[in-house]
C-alpha cells in the first residue's frame, strides 16, 4: 500500500518484486481500513452472524448453502474457526461499541456466551462450531 507520498516507480517495483520472488501482489491504491480481505470478510461474516443470532438458520445450513452455492469448501461459521472465535467475538463487539450497532453486539454476546466462555475458539482448541480435526463440513456427505 502506497501513501500520497509514495513514487509511482517505488510502488511498480515493489509489486515487480513481490511476483519475482512468488508472491501475489495485492496492490492497494488507497489506504483502507482492512485493506482488501477484511473489507470483503467483516461483512460476509457478520451476515452470516445475523442469520444465526436471529434464528433464521442453524450454522450447518447457513455453511452449506454458502458451500453449494458459492462453490467453496468452507462457509462464513467453519472459517470463523479458522481465524478464531475470540478474534470473531473482538471484532463483533468492537463494531457494536464504535458505531453503537445493536446486531454487532447481540453477535458479540452470542459468541461469548455460546463459545468463548466455554473456550471453544475454533480451530486451535479443537471445537468452534465444528469439532477438529475432522470437521464435520469435510465429509463427503455434508453437503447432501
């Protein structure tokens, strides 16, 4: 990520070089809070929340349809275990608090309560959502 300041020949090269040694540059023009991925995540994620916390969808349902529709391997709750409930839960309440969001934090609370007292934080616990290592949306017939 570039800044107004930044030489339009320093930014080329550093996205010349980010390919020469392998990586895949993600040239970001404008500063932005959560750059590219996060900006896409945050909200995916939180919608995929609402649905839960609301009581329109039990999470299984809410990742299938993502994963029939979408092509994935994974939905909006198997990668919240992914990146860590009590990441998904600090995030959640910190929207809710700043822009006084009463879905954010009724998420929040939901997480807390339902996860991170119980300390199941995902992945690296062994228990989120799914149970690890071999979450239930791996099964061949998860998605029948």
């Amino acid at each position: 990520m570039g800044h107004p300041g930044t030489d339009t020949h320093i930014f080329d090269r550093v996205v010349e070089f980010a390919k020469a040694i392998g990586m895949v540059p993600i040239p970001i023009h404008k500063e932005h809070n959560g750059y590219v991925l996060n900006s896409l995540l945050i909200p995916w994620l939180s919608a995929a929340g609402n649905l839960l916390v609301n009581g329109v969808s039990d999470y299984e349902s809410i990742d299938k349809t993502w994963m029939i529709s979408a092509g994935m391997k994974q939905g909006p709750f198997a990668i919240m275990d992914r990146v860590g409930l009590e990441t998904v839960y600090n995030i959640s309440h910190m929207l809710g608090e700043k822009f006084n969001d009463e879905a954010s934090l009724a998420r929040a609370a939901f997480y807390k309560k339902n996860f991170i007292d119980k300390g199941k934080l995902g992945v690296k616990t062994g228990e989120g959502f799914y149970e690890y290592p071999n979450p239930k949306y791996q099964d061949t017939d998860f998605l029948k």
